[in-house]
C-alpha cells in the first residue's frame, strides 16, 4: 500500500485486522529500526506472539557477529514459512527503511509468505521488493491514493463524526477539490469549525500535503492562542510524550491535561498506551510542526532537544536521551552515552545502532575529543571483523595519549586504551604482554573487574614461550569471566588452555578444556561470533584425535562461514585458529582448504609481524605443505575470506553494483568473486551457488 501522508493507510490496516479475524503480526517501523537486528527482532517477536517460532532465530538476532543474510534472515523466512496458523505480518511505515541490510530482508521474507498468510507493507514509497517479478506471478495486492480516497459518502460521514451540519453542495465541493484526502477533509473540517467558510476550505485543502503545510502555517497555528502555538511546536520535536516529559522540555507544569484535550479534541495526537500517558503527533502533522519550529524558532530546537535527553537520562531511558543529544548536536552526551551503552548493545546483537553511534561522533569531531568513545568504538571494530575502522580510531586514542604530554589526566581512559593496545597488538606479542600488564595493573587501581587484561596477558605469555606462566593467567581469567558472565573470555581461554594440554601430549587434559569451551557458546547465544573460529579448530582438534571424521567435517564448516569476522585486528587469535584448522584440513588430506589458510595466514603475519610462538607454528605448516603433494580442483573448503564475505549476499535479491555498495567493493570485483565461488562450488549460476552453499553448510535455508 503506497500513498502520501494522510491518505489512511494505518487505519485501513487497523480496520482490516479488526474485521478479517486472523491472526496479525504488527511491526511499525520507525527511523530507530534501520538496524536489521532490530527491525527482524521486532517482525519475530510479532510473529512468535502469533505462533512460537525457532528459538535459533532468536540466537542468530542476539549475536553480534552473526550474518543478517547469511543467518538471521533464512531462519527467520524459515520460520514465517513454517508457521502452521495463517498470520498477517504488517510493517506499517516501510518508507522509513533506508538502511540496505533491512531492505533486502524485508525483499527476502516476500518470497517466504505461507499459504493462507499475508504480507502486508504500507508507505509513502515503493517498498523494498520485486515489484515486476510479485506482479507477474500474480502475487501481488497493489492499493494507492485512488483505492484509499474517501467517496462521497465517507467524507459526508467524516465530517459528521466531527460534529459539522454542512449542506449537499459544500460536502460535494469539499469532495471534489480535496479527491477524497482525508487528511484534507479532517483539517477542512477542523478550519470550518472554527469559523472558517466551506467554500476557502475546499479551496485550501486539494489533495496534496503542501496544503497543509499552508494551512498549519498561515490558518491553524494563526487561530489558537500563542500558549497553544507554542506547545504544539516545540513538543514536536518528541518522538513520543507524556506529561512529565513534555514538562522537562518546555519546562513548565500541567502538560498531560492539554496532552488528554488535544487526543479529545483532534487527530493531531496519537495514542500509544490505554491509559492515556503516551502519545505521539500523526507522523504528517509532525512533519508540519517542526517546519513550523524551525522557521520560527530554529535556536530552540537543539535546546528543546536537549532537554529531552536530560529528562530520558534521569528516567532510565538512556538510549532515548542518546537519540534526543545526536538530534541537539551535543558530542559530549553522546560520547559519554555510546561509551557507556556501546559494549552492551553490541552484545544484544545491535551492531548496526553502534557503528551509527559511532559514525556520528566522527563525524562531528568527538573521536578526538571524548577518547573513551574511541577506545570503545575500536574495541568493538576490532571483535566485529571491521579492522580499518579498529585501525582508526586506534590511531586516534594514540594522539590523545601521546600527542599531547600536557593533557589532563584521565585513569580510566588510560586503563582502556592500555586494554585497546593489547586487544590490538599492532607492535608484536612482547608489547601486547607489556600493554596487558599494565592494563591490568591500570584496571587494579581503578577498581575495574574485567578479565580481558588476564586474558590478554595469558595469550602473550603463550605466545613469548611461557606456557607454565601463560596458563595460570588464563585461569585467572575463566575465574574473573565466570563472575562477569563474559561469555567470550568464557570461550577464549579454555581454548588456550586446551591448545596448551595438546602441546604437551595431554590429550585427556585438553578435551576437559575443549568441553567448558561449548557450553557459553550455547548458552550465551554466540555460537556465531569472533571466537567461533578457534573454538571450532580446537573441536575438530579434540575430534581429530578421537577419529570421529564426521565431527571434524562440521567444525571445520562452521569456523568457515564466521571465519570472515576474525581479522588483522585480532591477529593472534585470526593466526592461531587459521593454523590450526589448516592442521585439520591437512588431516584430511584437503589440502585446498589447507593451503587458502595458509595464504591467509601468511597474509596476516605480514600485516602483524612479531607474534612470537605463532611464526614459528606457521613456517612448520608451511614446510609440510610444500612437501604435499596434490592436484585436486579447489572445493568449498578453499572458499576465501574476500569469497565467505560474498556468499551470504548472493542469497538476497542485491545486485553486484548493491552487492559492492554494501562491501565497499566495485562491480567487477564482485562479478569476479561471484565467478570465483561458482567454480568452487561446482555450479554454473547464482541460484546453484547458494542451493550448493546450503547442502555443504555455508548458508542456512
């Protein structure tokens, strides 16, 4: 359903699930949902109201490094195809959709409607799917401005809900000049009654929002009192209201009685709860407000704004108060609230909320003024597999810590970016083990509990040759991490421990490690995450000595599709886990497979030099390789990091041209790489690529 504001298209969809009796999934979307994770968080949430759904989707939705197409949008398409109760799944204000990920769902979950179930998508824009293809298959229920426009009859009985008596020919006329808007017969009728002539009004409201942009301008706001004026204006810079809030931001008493008269009185507010507490404007009423606003009072808006954010900040709504300081332009809120809320949204899965947040304080300077943010923002680049933008920020911290000997003390931020170094090594494993001791030393002082810094030291130590020393770190680690619930470290260093009892002989030793290594995976809900990789290789590893080939198989298919995530930024464990999966597909006798780690491994060393144990490691590996001896045409196993990048995205109705805006790559690198996987996986075109992805385990679906 595409049409211009005010033309009903929310009310015919309320009036449909009112009358049809079957079961709707609702989602209204709005400008917070262009993260995939949030919007396919609301759309299974609608649909598990409905019918229980697959608990993996929820899973692959809370996991910060799993794939939106790879993962997240074949189980949930799986599961809307498998829902045994005809639903109607709405997304009401699909216009509001510009991020591509989100888009290309909403395109991928059309083409998985069960029998009997709808797929229902209102804005003011084309939507986000096949349009030709829906069309021609004749799937497609298309409805705009003339289905939605209201005859005769339903403006004479609009206009008498609103208590207007106004004889034939005036409700012809209003008919005529406004082409059934509603949007225009409600503010016809609102101008009439207050004492407005029937015959300016059809004149002034003709089926086109301009109109009423004039009119809130030059009629409505010039009839009420000044008081009234500047409510409605300087309120509508509020996504939502309530009394309290509206209060904060105008800063006077008594606003949730004209908030209840304004619902009584107009359509101008929405009701969001039923109890009469929050409200919202009509989203075209809004738009109007705040051009008002700001063609009036433009200095004000970032103040109102602003007080918006310090009330949702004292009333526990702190992303609320984030969004309200990016509106009012104030880096330091949000430098001080994205540092803050940055590590736990991530860990829900939000990642594309972060890298906004993020992306924005760059933007406008506050990397370099507010460093705990950039410390923050290159952790959190470095865990989800963005190493250019990890690199940056880095490099910004460092200024701030270094450029300028004169600056003002800051123990905290010292303490993280000590953490950051270490997390990054970018000088090679003897400074990371210097960075993690003082880190650790730093977090001591501060009073911070983490067990990153005795995580770190414990791989260092590894790494430089002591294992005796190494390992006690790590268990310090697991110890901290059981009390913190951080389920990474809670992988990690079980996973170094197992590497350790393997290096010695100590088999029994390392499948006890191996075996604590599975369950915070599980039970955090991160099996797809930057520690995946090394966790599958000490599996296939333990599963390797066992003989149980078939295990091994599965490991070594799961570490390939989150492989991508563990980059140059996290270089030890992107080596470590390289290697010893290629020492499991070298087991095999896969040696494709083995021999794309080893590139990889090499390429990572020359970007990382210096990483002590694991050079040595690499150049044993290499040399057996060379002694190998094999013809065999590269498989899927030999599927490179560049190629595990593409796949899932071929599985989505992206273009390459979408496919290279997504990967920062051009056209022809993506028809290259596309060329690339086809031959691996043995087919000729873009449908067998992902049907052959899915057999071996790559795609999900």
């Amino acid at each position: 359903m595409v049409a211009p504001p005010g033309y009903g298209k929310t009310t015919l969809l309320s009036q449909w699930a009112e009358a049809n009796g079957q079961a709707f999934a609702w989602v209204s979307v709005d400008e917070a949902d262009n993260d995939p994770k949030v919007l396919l968080s609301y759309v299974a949430e609608a649909l598990d109201a409905v019918e229980p759904i697959d608990e993996r989707v929820f899973d692959a939705l809370a996991s910060p490094s799993s794939s939106v197409p790879g993962s997240v949008v074949p189980r949930l398409s799986s599961a809307f195809s498998s829902m045994t109760s005809p639903v109607a799944l709405v997304l009401d204000d699909v216009h509001m959709l510009h991020n591509s990920e989100c888009r290309a769902a909403v395109s991928v979950l059309a083409d998985h409607v069960p029998g009997g179930s709808r797929l229902a998508l209102s804005g003011r824009a084309e939507p986000p799917l096949r349009i030709g293809r829906l069309r021609a298959e004749g799937r497609l229920l298309e409805i705009g401005p003339s289905d939605l426009s209201l005859t005769h009859e339903e403006a004479a009985s609009l206009l008498r809900n609103v208590g207007l008596s106004l004889g034939e020919d005036d409700v012809a006329e209003l008919h005529r000049r406004t082409e059934g808007w509603s949007a225009g017969l409600y503010l016809a009728a609102l101008y009439i009654k207050e004492g407005g002539s029937a015959g300016r009004a059809a004149v002034s409201f003709g089926g086109d929002d301009r109109f009423v942009s004039e009119y809130m301008e030059s009629e409505f706001l010039a009839r009420i009192s000044q008081r009234q004026r500047a409510f409605l204006t300087r309120t509508a810079v509020l996504g939502r209201m309530c009394g309290p809030l509206c209060d904060a931001v105008l800063e006077q008493s008594g606003t949730q009685a004209i908030l209840a008269d304004l619902a009584r009185s107009n359509l101008l507010l929405v009701p969001l709860d039923r109890r009469g507490e929050w409200y919202r404007y009509h989203h075209l009423f809004r738009d109007m407000l705040l051009a008002e606003l700001h063609r009036l009072e433009p200095g004000l808006m970032p103040v109102l704004q602003g007080r918006a954010a310090a009330w949702c900040l004292d009333n526990g709504w702190p992303e609320e108060a984030l969004e309200y300081a990016i509106a009012a332009g104030d880096v330091g809120t949000v430098a001080g609230l994205a540092a803050i809320l940055g590590v736990p949204v991530y860990r829900g899965g939000r990642v594309a909320t972060v890298q906004r947040w993020f992306g924005w304080l760059e933007d406008h300077g506050g990397m370099k003024t507010h460093p705990i943010a950039a410390v923050m923002a290159a952790l959190l680049a470095a865990l989800t597999g963005h190493p250019a933008d990890a690199e940056r920020w880095a490099d910004a911290v460092d200024q701030w810590q270094y450029g300028d000997p004169a600056r003002p003390a800051d123990p905290v931020t010292e303490a993280w970016a000590t953490l950051q170094r270490a997390v990054l090594c970018r000088h090679g494993v003897e400074q990371m083990r210097a960075d993690a001791d003082e880190a650790a030393h730093r977090f001591a002082d501060q009073g911070i509990v983490d067990p990153a810094p005795a995580l770190l030291q414990g791989i260092a130590g590894v790494l430089s040759g002591d294992l005796d020393g190494g390992d006690a770190s790590l268990e310090d680690a697991a110890s901290i991490a059981a009390s913190t619930g951080a389920a990474d470290v809670l992988v990690v260093a079980p996973c170094e421990r197992s590497l350790i009892a393997m290096a010695r002989g100590d088999w029994d030793r390392a499948e006890v490690f191996a075996s604590q290594a599975r369950a915070p995976l599980r039970q955090a809900g991160i099996e797809e995450s930057y520690v995946t990789p090394l966790a599958c290789a000490v599996q296939a590893r333990i599963a390797l000595h066992r003989g149980d080939v078939p295990a091994v198989r599965q490991q070594l298919v799961m570490a390939q599709r989150l492989r991508p995530v563990l980059t140059y930024a996290v270089p030890y464990l992107a080596v470590q886990a390289r290697i010893e999966l290629a020492r499991a597909h070298l087991a095999l006798a896969d040696l494709p497979g083995a021999r794309t780690l080893m590139r990889e491994v090499d390429e990572l060393l020359r970007r990382r030099p210096g990483l002590g144990a694991l050079a040595g490691h690499a150049q044993a590996l290499r040399t057996q390789l060379s002694k190998e001896r094999g013809s065999a045409a590269p498989g899927a196993s030999a599927l490179t990091d560049a190629e595990l990048r593409l796949l899932p995205l071929l599985a989505t109705h992206l273009t390459f041209s979408e496919m290279g805006q997504e990967l920062f790559l051009s056209p022809n690198t993506i028809k290259t790489q596309a060329g690339s996987i086809y031959r691996k996986l043995g087919a000729s075109t873009r449908s067998q690529a992902v049907t052959r992805a899915r057999e071996v385990g790559l795609l999900e679906g």
